[in-house]
C-alpha cells in the first residue's frame, strides 16, 4: 500500500537528488543545487540526506498503523537513556519516526527518542560544566547505563560536537 503511493508520487514521499536530477532533464548540477537551494528556502520543498520531499507532504497512516507507529514512540520515550534495540529497523513504520527526527540513530541498530538525547545533552553538559572531564566510567554513573549505551552516546555527543575526545576523556568543546 505505501509502496503503491510511493511510486505514484516520487516528490510527495521523496526522491533522491539524482533521480529528481534526471527527472529534470538532467539538469546543470550547479543550476539544479540553487533552484533546490531558492526551493528549500522558500518552503516548497525539504532535503533529509539524500531525499527530496515536498514540504507540504504529510503521510497519512491508518488508524492501526498510527497505532503501531505511537506505540514505537512511546517505547523509546520510556526507555530513555538505554533504548530497546528496535526489531525492523528497516520497517517502513519505524522509518516515519527516524525521518521525522523522532528517533535518532546513535549507530547501527542503536537509536534513541530525541526528547531523550536533549535530556542527555543537558545532564552531560552540566557534568563538564562541574567536572570539567569526563570518562565513560562517569557517563554510565551519571545515566545508569551499561558501556553498550555509554561509548556510542559519547561518540554521538563528539560527532555532534558537543564534547571533544582528548585521550580517553572528554571535553566540553570550546568550554
């Protein structure tokens, strides 16, 4: 059913940005980048990686699929800093949630609620504020989480550039 839509309707679902490209007459890269560029700036269309999407589109879900797709959320949302290791990470369900920004993907089959990850944020923060340094040790103290959760929040936290590795320690970047 959602592949069905999906084919029938390339821009609202999205597309990638060479077959759009082709689709558009293969159209100079530099002329193709900056019509993308004026529509994205004006809201007409949104780019999520490599996928192109009108802005407008919203995917309308059946009532059980809702259902399915809220009860994915709110499992996340509970499980907080130490998530459930999803079963179809490639379902189409669970993908709505990754690319609504609702999950975030830490690391292959490792992802967390984003209201989880800003909570996160906030409680290491404040760590390096008073500490100035921290190891793993101090993460899995300060969440109550196992090194499975502690090492890749570390490295999410460094690719985001919120802390910085010096050694085996972190910083707070530019703090």
């Amino acid at each position: 059913m959602l592949e069905d839509f999906h084919r029938r309707n390339p821009l609202k679902s999205g597309i990638s940005r060479e077959e759009l490209r082709g689709r558009a007459g293969q159209a100079d890269e530099r002329v193709f980048g900056h019509l993308l560029a004026v529509l994205e700036a004006e809201g007409v269309v949104r780019s999520e990686k490599d996928k192109v999407r009108l802005a407008s589109h919203s995917l309308q879900l059946s009532p059980e699929q809702q259902k399915v797709v809220d009860g994915i959320e709110a499992e996340f949302r509970r499980a907080g800093a130490a998530p459930p290791t999803p079963e179809d990470t490639e379902s189409e369900l669970f993908q709505l949630l990754v690319a609504d920004r609702r999950l975030i993907r830490v690391k292959e089959g490792l992802y967390f609620h984003a209201d989880a990850l800003r909570q996160i944020e906030g409680k290491l923060v404040a760590l390096l504020r008073e500490k100035k340094e921290i190891g793993p040790a101090d993460i899995k103290d300060l969440l109550g989480i196992s090194r499975k959760y502690a090492i890749p929040l570390l490295e999410y936290f460094d690719a985001q550039r919120v802390t910085q590795r010096v050694g085996e320690r972190r910083v707070l970047r530019g703090g």
